[in-house]
C-alpha cells in the first residue's frame, strides 16, 4: 500500500493530538455546568433533614466554598494525577469507581454492536436485494419497530420469557456468585477467564452477557437495517455497477465485491455516531439486568450531585468518545482509499 | 409568481401553504393507495386513536386510575382487562390516562424544538459565515452527546415535571432540525434560480420564505415524527429512572417504573404500558417513513424517466 | 423492447433491424430518448428487470437469446465489449486499476494467475496509451481522460468481436474528445473490431462511421451507408436533424419544431408526423414500414417513398 501508509500514519497522528484541546473543553464545560446548577451532593443527600451546621462544615471539607478557580485547578490538577477525589456516595476512589465498572460497560457496549451490526447489516442486506417485495417490507416494518422499543421494557420482557419462565439464561448481574471471579487482566471476565483458561467462568460470563446485548443489540439493530438497506439498493443501482457486468462480472462477485463493499462504507461511518445511542442504551439496560457498569454509574453521580463522580464519569466519557470516533475516523480511512488523501 | 406587497402578508402566507400543500396532498392521496400509504394511514389511525382515547380518558375508563380498586397483583381478567397493579390500581384505566402525558409532551417538545431549530437553521444556512460556523459546532457538540444523558443531566439540573420534561427533550432535538434544516439550506442556497432571484434584486427575507422555505418544508414532517417517538422514548426513559414525572400522574413510562421489580409477580403491570409506548412510537415512525417514502418519489420518478429515455 | 411502468408499457425500442457486419462502424444517432442506448444495452442484456424483449439477436451466427445466463455472462466483455458514456463513475472507488484488470481476466479465464494477467492488462494498458504506474492507483487518483482509457483497455483484454461504445466522449471536454476517438479508431483498424457508435453527435458519425442508422422514438426512421446518407437524407427527420447542424456559414439556427412522443402505451400512424413538414394524411393513421429506397438501398420508414 504506497504512500497510503504515511498519509493514514499523519492523519492519526493529528487526531490522537487534537484530542487534548477537546478533552480539556469538555472538562471544562462540565465543570462550569456543573457547579452553575443549582444543588450540590452534600444537600442531595441529606436532603433537608440534616443539620444545617453539619452540612455547612462538610461542604467546607470538599472545598466547595473555596473560589470558583481554585476548585478548577484543584479539579484539573486530579484529572492529570488520575486522583480524581473521592465518591461522595460511595466512599470510594472515583478512580476505583471507574476502573471497577468500566470494563463491563465496554463488555456490554462491543457485544451489543457486534449483535447489533451482525443482524441488522445482515437484514438490511437482505432487504435491500429484494427491494420492494414481501420480505423488504416485512424487515422494514421489523426495523421501525425495532428501533421504537422501549428498551428497559424489552429487557424485561426477554428476562421474563428468557430467565424465567424457560429458565435458560441469567437475568442479573455479571457473573454467577457460585463461581470464582477470574483473575484481572482487563476487568472484563469474559476475556478474564478466557485467559486463565477458567472454561465454566467463560460460559457463564458470556450467559449473563446474552440477554442484556440482545436488548441492547436488536434495538438498535432497526437503525442499521434501515441505513445499510438504503445504501445497499443505491449501491446496486451504480454506475460501476453496471460496467462490471457488461465486463462480464459473475452476479456473485459483482454483489459482493462491488455493490456490497461500496455499500458498507457509509454504513461504517455510522457506526461511530451509533455509540452514542449505546451509551444511553447501556444506562437503561444496565438498570434492568443490574449489571453494575459505567451507565448505571453515571446515573447514580447525576442524580446525587456527586461531583467527583460525576466529573470522574465525564472524563471516562470524553476519552471514551474521542477514542472511539478517531477508531471510526482510522477504520474509515482504511476501508475508504478516497479519504486519505 | 410576483404578486404585490400591496396584498399583504396574510395572502402570501396563503399562497405558500395552500399550493403547494394542495398539490402535495393530491400527490399523497394518489400515492396512499400503495404499500407506503397504507402504511401512513395506518400510523396516522393509531394516533388518532390514541389521542380520541386520551382526550375522552374520563369516559373510557372503567376505573379511577389512582384509587385503588382491587387486591394489588390481581392479574386479568373478569372487570380487570388488563389486570391491577401493585398498588391495586387498575391497569387499563392508567393506560387510558396514561395516553395524555405522553402526547402532551410531544405536543410541546415538538413546537419548542421546531420554533427553535427551524429559523435559526433557515438563518444559518443561508447567511453562512463565520455565524453558521459557530452555530454549526455548538449544534453539533450537542447531537453527538448521548440523547438520554443529556436528558438526565438537563432534568436533574431543572428538575422534574412535564415542562421541564419537555424542555429538556426539546433542547435535546433543536440541533437535529437545526442540521437538516441548515444543510438543506446550504444546498437549495447553491441552486441557480435562488441565486438568479438575489441577482434581480428580491430582498433576502423574501427569498428564503418563498423560495427556500418550502423545498426545506418536505424534510419536516419526517424529522418531526421521529422527534415525536424519540420525546417519548426519552420521557419513558427519563421517568422509569427516576428523574421524569412526580408521582400522581398516569404515564406509562411511570407505571412501568413504579411495577418493574415485580415484574415477576404481576408482569401485566409492566407489558401493558410498555406495549403502549410501542405502539404509539412504531405508528409515529410509520408516519414519518410514509410520508418519507411519498415526498420522495417525486424525486425518484425523475431519475426513472431519464433512464427509460437514453 | 418494452419496460413494465406502474404507468403501463413503455416501448423503448420497436421493430428494430440491425445489421453490423464485421470490422464496421454503424452509428447509432437519434435525440435524447429514442431508445439508443436501450438498444445498446439490449444486446447485452443489460437490462432492469422491468425489461420485456423480444425478438433475436445473432452474434456470428448464434441466437442470443437462445444463450443460457451463463453463456451470456461469458461473452460479455470476451466477445461483445461495451464502453459507457460517463467515465468518472465507471470504476469501482475501492479498488486498484490492478484489480479491476484481473478481476476482468479472471472472469472468464479463472486459471489465469494474477501476476499473468497483469502482464497482460499492461500489455493492453500500452495499446491505449495508459502509463504502467497507473495500475497500483485508484480511480479517483486519475483524471476522466485516463479513466476512459482504462475502461477501453478493459474491453480490449479479450479481442472482443464488437464494441458497443455508448456515447463514449459525451462526458468529455473537446480535446480529450478528440484524443480518445483517434485512440478509437486506431484500435479499431487493429483489433478488426466491429463497433456500434451510439451517438448524438452526427460530428462523430460522419467521421468514423461506414453505415448510420438514424432513430426516433424508439424506431428506425433511415439506415444506409454514411456518405450517401448525409449527403441526401430521404427521411424527414433526417433532413432536419442535418439541417440543424452548425457549420461556419450558418447565419440562422435551425431546430426541428415540436418534441419527441411519449413512448408509453400504444401509438398509430407515424410518430414523427406532429413535426413531420412533408407529412399527409396517411402518416397519421398509418406506420410506415421500412423501405429499400434508391441505388444504395437506403431503408427508410417513410411514406413518401
């Protein structure tokens, strides 16, 4: 690959350094955000029944009297460390917090895309060659519907029918209580007990992962059947399309190698922007299944003003995004010549 | 065209409305006779009903849906449809109820984020500059937040409440229509006889209300419909964690959160309401892709004729 | 050859009889919309699936469509080549020149290796003028000039008998015109290829075809070799579309009134007769036929002769 390797090489490097400047102008914008709303996590959780005096002094404590820069430089300071001060909630190091919770979400996020991608790329494919016929509307209808579920009530739904009544699969938690959790290599005990050969740990991590990714994964899927069918019927509909036929193509080769490949691209490109709707997915779903990960985390700071916490999560968040769009923006360039240059 | 400032504001507002709607509808009476307008006609149905029942809930239903009315837990059956739920509440009476809260917030999250995101995408596009680039990167900072944090973050900040709710799902949409609007401004902004109309003078308010207001108006409706499904996956959402409705009021995305640990236990409580959610969403969508599907086609016949005539 | 409309039939082409013997040119002339590039396509079955034909096209003595869609696939690009009009969206965006090369080779010679090949598409690659370091690029590295002469090269890798060329430099400036069509015709005379010059440029046909075969709405109104054809066209239409053609010592700018019919539903009479000047009352109730008219044998479906 001449000359494409040194462009792609360049283009990373630029985006891995403007994460910096973006990262900061999040951090600050929560930061301001955050102490201009009204409420602070020491009022929200002792509500007003606490001694007034006793919450003045505790406030105190935290620093939250001090001026506004000082607690930004203070803030800064943490992130930088990684000390990220402590959950107001939970007593534990926000760092802790994160490094606990993190890799479930991650587990939780890639299984539902893969779930996600595999059966609505695959639906949507399928539409989009048989357009305007019984099946076509069939997966559309599925799709419009699919994307409309409310998810917490379609995991409760599969918990029920799934956990329940058949019995087959795990409706809460992470990993059965019965069983040694897995040495840590990446916190997520699927690959965990993989790599310490842990088989029984493996199957029962992937059996508690099954229900929420499905919740998670069909839902989404309405949205990459309808985008990968559109693209797909235009992209059978192309120009070199039809030149690779006169050229004499095989129908085989010409569906997969020409209409389906230029198909996909824009379909990857969405991809990225789909995280988005995962992460809010996750905060529900994490809910349903009690699957103690980085959605549910979020919510419990937001909900109780828990600064550090909160700003803690905001951090995760932010590299989280950026990372994951400049992965898109790479993977991208590699499935896409045009975009390199 | 032309036509006298001399007539007034009210005739050219007629005008714009009238025919180009006119023919638009005849268009959509034509097309609805196929599978794509069978399927707005559907939507539109479900919605409609769903509204007659939420507009005539103290007549349809056979319960108060606050005062309890049986043994909580009671599944259905007998005077009970669709069973009580754990505060013996009856179930279809609270789904019957439950309609308003969520069409109302559509109601208001719609028209705030439509005021909003719809002039200054217009604005936006067609002015340009360095104003549409700083718009366009704070528009864009929003959309790519996650929609239901952003949620949770604005309704924590301003509190619970339908109002607030819907505020918070309105900010969540304005840079949605502001995009599309923008950017199918950008592009009519490019078209020959807009700039032809500057060229000959016409003032730039009137270019954008007569011109460019009505080719960006065929995007509307659909970004309409999807908004209006997704403020009431957000409020559901928004309620079953906690942050949305002060409890009293009949919702479905409540009901839910209020019954959803005894799922087990009496599940009708929980499907019911959830079922519902889907319903009303899955016929918003089919609206908005109908309509997609019939204001598109007049795009597409183009592209077969030219085909047909090589 | 009829499309399936949600409208009703539409009859692209009609009664058409063409003959191209081998090693000639015929150009295929009409307006936009008279079923030109249809019938192009036609032959190769290159049709959507909307698509009606009926009637037989031989190649070398063999029914087409007696062929099998295998058989057919086969002798696309081996032994009947096409050439598009647009160049610029002709290739596929993800793939090297290489690849659209073996890809064709190995189509129809699946035991041909890749490195083979490349020898070969660099072979024909020089035929057309195209430098070899091009191949490792992708299409959109590569100016319009370029991408047509690539997609010729692809034709050209199998000695096809016939090429259908497609308003072939429609899409491009004059003098990239002119260079692909001298490319053209030097091929032409080198290969022995028969080829069918689908055109509105009677420009073109002039200068590069034998025989010119004039249609509208989806008819063939004259046919007949191209010097005594443009020097006296017989049929009507022909007549104005020449007339129509500037030259330097045109002062007045001619067109022939009116426009093409629709071609949708069923038609009577002559379809060119609501602009016909020579028309008469026969031409309204009743279709001309294709006639031998003059030494020449000139085919033309008009009543006047």
């Amino acid at each position: 690959m001449a000359g494409s390797s040194a462009s792609l090489r360049a283009y990373v490097i630029t985006r891995v350094l403007l994460m910096v400047p973006m990262l900061l102008i999040l951090l600050t914008f929560t930061f301001l955000l955050l102490r201009v709303a009204p409420g602070d996590p020491v009022s929200a959780i002792y509500g007003e029944k606490g001694n007034p005096q006793v919450i003045d002094q505790i406030k105190r404590e935290l620093g939250l009297y001090d001026p506004l820069y000082v607690q930004y430089f203070t803030y800064l300071r943490g992130v930088f460390t990684g000390n990220m001060g402590t959950s107001i909630v939970s007593s534990k190091p926000v760092i802790q917090e994160i490094q606990d919770r993190m890799p479930a979400t991650l587990e939780l996020t890639i299984s539902s895309m893969i779930v996600a991608s595999v059966f609505g790329i695959g639906l949507g494919t399928f539409a989009g060659t048989r357009r305007d016929r019984p099946t076509d509307f069939g997966t559309r209808i599925f799709a419009s519907m699919a994307y409309n579920i409310p998810i917490f009530w379609f995991g409760l739904i599969l918990k029920l029918i799934f956990g329940l009544w058949l019995g087959w699969l795990p409706v809460s938690g992470r990993f059965s209580p019965r069983l040694n959790l897995p040495p840590r290599f990446t916190g997520m005990y699927t690959v965990d007990t993989l790599l310490s050969g842990d088989l029984r740990g493996f199957a029962d991590a992937v059996a508690h992962l099954i229900l929420p990714s499905l919740t998670l994964g069909i839902v989404l899927s309405g949205f990459f059947i309808r985008i990968t069918r559109v693209n797909v019927i235009q992209s059978m509909g192309s120009d070199f399309v039809e030149a690779a036929r006169a050229r004499g193509i095989p129908e085989r080769s010409v569906f997969f190698r020409h209409a389906l490949k230029n198909a996909l691209v824009p379909v990857i490109t969405t991809m990225g922007l789909t995280f988005a709707l995962l992460f809010s997915g996750a905060i529900l779903t994490e809910t349903v299944f009690s699957f103690e990960g980085m959605g549910r985390f979020v919510f419990y700071a937001i909900s109780y003003r828990d600064y550090p916490a909160i700003q803690g999560a905001v951090v995760y968040y932010g590299i989280l995004m950026v990372v994951i769009s400049l992965l898109i923006d790479i993977v991208n360039a590699f499935v896409d010549p045009r975009i390199r240059y | 065209m032309a036509g006298g400032d001399a007539r007034g504001r009210a005739t050219i507002l007629g005008r714009f409305v009238g025919r180009p709607a006119g023919r638009l509808f005849a268009h959509f009476l034509r097309e609805s006779r196929t599978a794509a307008g069978i399927i707005v006609w559907i939507g539109i149905g479900i919605v409609l009903a769903i509204i007659v029942m939420a507009i005539f809930a103290p007549f349809l239903a056979p319960f108060d849906p606050n005062t309890k009315v049986a043994d909580p837990e009671t599944p259905p059956g007998g005077r009970f449809v669709m069973g009580v739920d754990r505060s013996g509440q009856d179930v279809l009476s609270r789904i019957i109820w439950g309609a308003r809260v969520p069409l109302a917030i559509i109601a208001v999250a719609t028209t705030i984020s439509l005021a909003i995101g719809l002039p200054i995408g217009l604005l936006s596009g067609f002015v340009g500059g360095r104003l549409d680039r700083i718009l366009v990167l704070v528009m864009d900072s929003i959309y790519a937040f996650p929609g239901l944090l952003l949620a949770i973050v604005i309704a924590a900040i301003i509190g619970r409440g339908i109002l607030n709710i819907s505020v918070a799902i309105a900010i969540i949409y304005i840079p949605t229509y502001f995009r599309v609007i923008r950017n199918h401004v950008a592009a009519v902004k490019q078209e020959p006889y807009v700039e032809a109309a500057i060229a000959l003078g016409m003032p730039r308010r009137r270019v954008i209300i007569r011109y460019v207001l009505p080719n960006v108006a065929q995007s509307i409706p659909v970004i309409f419909s999807v908004n209006a499904a997704d403020s009431v996956l957000t409020e559901a959402g928004l309620t079953f964690l906690g942050l949305g409705l002060p409890p009293g009021i009949p919702d479905w995305g409540f009901d839910i959160s209020l019954n959803w640990q005894r799922f087990e236990a009496s599940w009708w409580a929980t499907f019911y309401p959830g079922l519902f959610i889907l319903i009303l969403t899955t016929a918003l969508t089919f609206v908005g892709e109908g309509l997609n599907d019939i204001l598109n086609p007049l795009l597409r016949k183009k592209d077969f004729k030219a085909k047909v005539e090589a | 050859m009829t499309f399936d409309t949600p409208d009703g039939p539409v009859h692209a082409v009609t009664d058409v009889d063409l003959t191209i013997e081998k090693g000639t040119t015929v150009g295929l002339v009409g307006e936009s919309g008279c079923g030109k590039s249809t019938l192009g396509r036609a032959i190769l079955r290159l049709l959507p699936e909307n698509a009606r034909i009926s009637g037989t096209v031989r190649f070398d003595g063999i029914d087409l469509s007696s062929r099998s869609p295998k058989e057919m696939r086969d002798l696309r690009g081996r032994n009947i080549a096409m050439i598009f009009q647009d160049p610029m969206t002709r290739l596929n965006p993800l793939m090297r020149i290489r690849d659209h090369f073996i890809e064709t080779i190995q189509a129809h010679d699946p035991n041909v290796r890749p490195e083979a090949a490349v020898k070969r598409a660099l072979k024909v690659l020089a035929d057309v003028r195209v430098p070899a370091d091009r191949m490792n690029m992708y299409p959109h590295e590569l100016s319009g000039g370029m991408r047509q002469r690539i997609m010729i090269a692809l034709c050209l890798l199998f000695k096809p008998a016939l090429l259908i060329a497609d308003e072939p430099t429609t899409a491009l400036d004059v003098i990239l015109e002119a260079q692909i069509l001298q490319l053209l015709q030097s091929i032409m005379h080198e290969y022995d290829m028969a080829v069918l010059l689908i055109t509105h440029n009677l420009g073109l046909v002039a200068e590069f075809a034998d025989r010119v075969a004039v249609m509208y709405a989806g008819r063939i109104a004259e046919e007949g070799a191209t010097v005594p054809l443009f020097r006296e066209p017989y049929h009507p239409y022909t007549q104005g579309l020449l007339r129509s053609v500037i030259d330097l010592d045109t002062t007045k700018l001619y067109s022939v009134p009116g426009a093409p019919p629709s071609l949708l539903g069923e038609s009577v009479g002559c379809p060119f007769y609501p602009r016909c000047e020579k028309r008469m009352a026969v031409c309204e109730a009743v279709f001309p036929e294709i006639r031998l008219v003059g030494e020449d044998h000139r085919r033309v479906a008009c009543h006047l002769y």
